[in-house]
C-alpha cells in the first residue's frame, strides 16, 4: 500500500505542475483581454514553479546531494525571478538579478562532475548564438540595460553550453540520461529568455507568454528531473 502510494506522489506532483502551469499561461493570455484576470497568472506562475521546486526536492535517489542543493537553489532564485518580474512597476533589472543567480547555481551543479567546457564547441555555439541574438537587439536595449543585459547574456550562454559540455561527456555511463535531461532543460531556457528578449525589446510577440512561459516551465521540469541519477526519469 506504501508502494503505491509513493509510485502516486510523483504523478500527482507532475499533474499539478501541468496544471498550473496551464493555468498561468491562461491567466497571461486572458489578462491582455480581460485585466480581471491578472490575478490567475500571479497566483500560478510562482505556484508552478514551486511544484517543480517540490519535484527536484523529492527526486530519488539523486545524483548526488550536492547536485540536488544547487539545482533546488536556481529554482528557488527562479521563484524569486517570477515574483519580481510579474509584479507592478518596473523590477526588471532586479529579476534579471535573481535570475543570473539561478544560471550561476545551475552552472555550479554541472561543473561538480564534469570539467568546464569539456569540450569547448558547446560552449562557443552557445555564446555565437547569445551574441547574435545581443547584436540583433542592441539598438532597442536601454544604455542602463546594455551591461547588466551583456552579463546576463554570457551568464546564461554559460549555463547551456555547459550543460551541453556535461552531456557529451558522460555519454554512455550512468549519468548520461540525468545529464541530457539537464541540458535539454538548460537549450530550452536560453529559447525562452531569447523569446522574452524579443517581445520585451523588439515586440510585442504575438502570443508571447505562451511561447516563452510554455518553454521556460519545460526548462524547468527538465533540469528538475536532471536531479535524479540513475536514468528512472525516462527522459519526460
């Protein structure tokens, strides 16, 4: 009976962070139409994400505890961003704060198995690719912005191809499917951020929180479940 119910826990923690994260995008989608709504998204952006703080927490057995300390301290500074970044007035600069803070906690999990940019091509691609995407939005970036948007930029190029790095690096040993769920997580993140650039600074995007919240919530639940090691996480 125990068995089971543990074998439930899981499924039922999944189930709620899909819908709360549905929910989220739903209240962002309907409050451009219907303000009234705001209130949905507020309450359910930071909900899924602490539903996926509950899944890294809860992950067994882990890859390792340090590992499992760090990956939980980036989606708490991940909270911390959503919080900052949906709230009235302007805190973008301190939500880009926390969120460097979640990337550098993200990249110090990745480097406690694997060496940095070991190998270096994951590395480079991910940086050419946030420097194309800089280059392409430098014109619409506020001078206040433009070095804290650079540093956050290489931060989080860093944060991929490491990941990236780490994967190739244990293929084929038993760290190999954690390690790819990490960076499947950690590729989909920089898409989101560059999505949230692209509405924030060239748009409005058509349907942008849809796009960008769909794929930073997958991001999330990936390097969540990065966190258990021994390859029961089926790669979802």
């Amino acid at each position: 009976m125990a068995g089971h119910a543990a074998a439930a826990y899981p499924r039922a923690l999944a189930a709620a962070v899909l819908a709360a994260a549905a929910a989220a995008i739903a209240g962002a989608l309907m409050a451009h139409a219907a303000p009234g709504w705001q209130w949905l998204h507020w309450c359910c952006k930071p909900l899924a994400t602490a539903l996926i703080f509950a899944l890294a927490w809860r992950a067994r057995p882990a890859v390792s505890p340090r590992y499992r300390w760090l990956v939980l301290a980036g989606i708490a500074c991940s909270l911390a961003g959503d919080v900052l970044l949906m709230l009235p007035g302007d805190l973008f600069v301190p939500g880009l704060l926390a969120f460097l803070l979640a990337h550098a906690c993200f990249i110090a999990a990745f480097l406690g198995d694997s060496r940095f940019a070991a190998p270096a091509w994951p590395l480079a691609i991910c940086l050419a690719y946030g420097a194309a995407n800089l280059a392409l939005l430098w014109g619409a970036v506020d001078a206040p912005l433009r070095v804290p948007v650079i540093v956050y930029v290489v931060v989080l190029c860093g944060m991929g191809g490491q990941a990236l790095a780490r994967a190739l690096a244990h293929r084929g040993d038993v760290l190999a499917p954690a390690a790819w769920r990490a960076a499947r997580g950690a590729l989909v993140f920089m898409l989101s951020d560059s999505v949230l650039a692209w509405d924030r600074f060239r748009g409005p995007l058509p349907l942008a929180s849809l796009w960008v919240l769909s794929a930073y919530y997958l991001a999330l639940w990936w390097i969540a479940r990065s966190v258990q090691g021994d390859g029961r996480g089926g790669g979802a």
